[in-house]
C-alpha cells in the first residue's frame, strides 16, 4: 500500500474552493490531465485513462457540510482518495488530496503521483483565481 498527500493554501473562501473542486463538468481543468470523470447515477461515475484507453468504475461524494470529496474504484480495491478544504483565516482556504493506492503494482511511481498532485492543486487554485476574479469584475 502506498499512500502520498499534498496540500496548498489558495486565497478564496473554502466554500468558494469546494464548489469549484466538486464542480463535475469542470473536473477536467484541474484533474491530471489524462483523466476524465463522467457522472452516471450519482454517486457512481465512470473514470477514463487515457493513457491506458480504459475506464474505471468509481463511487465519487461530495459532503458540503464537512468541504470533503471522496472517490475510489468500486470494482475492485485499487484506489481511493479524498480532498479535504479547511478555513486558514482571512479569506483563503487550505486544500489537501490524499490517494491511497492498496496495491503497489497498479501504483504509479511516488515522484509521478506527487508531481501530479501538486500540479492538479495549482490548476483548481488557477480554477478559482479565474472564478473569483470573474466575481469580483
């Protein structure tokens, strides 16, 4: 088992952070790139690869009391994540993902995964840069 976590402050309130994380048609602008979630019946979606061409059955729920998500494979026992959005004062939100992976060999490479954490963290924090400032304007 293999875990990694990442974390980033973004300055915007926290509910403003969660709306646009939980936000299904825009999952793809801060998503790793190469995946693309579609809704089914809610809470299930399905999870395309590109990279592998293949597609994963995955349970996704959003909580807005709490400012969690939290999605994993619902097949099998792969994967499974959570975002976490916490008020660090003055305006600004501290966002941290978390990935569990349960089987190492379906486990990309720690540097791959942490590198692809921190560049997903700073794509929603461009996210709601580009969301607050369409607001404030």
């Amino acid at each position: 088992m293999s875990e990694h976590e990442r974390s980033r402050t973004m300055p915007a309130p926290p509910e403003v952070v969660f709306d646009q994380a939980r936000d299904l048609d825009r999952l793809d602008h801060w998503l790793p790139q190469d995946l693309h979630v579609r809704p089914e019946v809610l809470p299930a979606v399905t999870v395309h690869e590109d990279s592998t061409g293949q597609d994963a059955h995955a349970l996704m729920r959003a909580d807005p009391d709490q400012l969690r998500i939290e999605w994993g494979t619902r097949d099998d026992d792969r994967y499974a994540g959570w975002l976490q959005v916490a008020d660090s004062g003055s305006g600004a939100s501290e966002v941290t993902i978390h990935l569990s992976f349960f089987d190492d060999a379906h486990a990309p490479g720690g540097d791959d995964i942490d590198t692809t954490l921190e560049d997903s963290l700073q794509r929603l924090a461009e996210e709601v840069r580009l969301r607050t400032d369409s607001a404030a304007g």
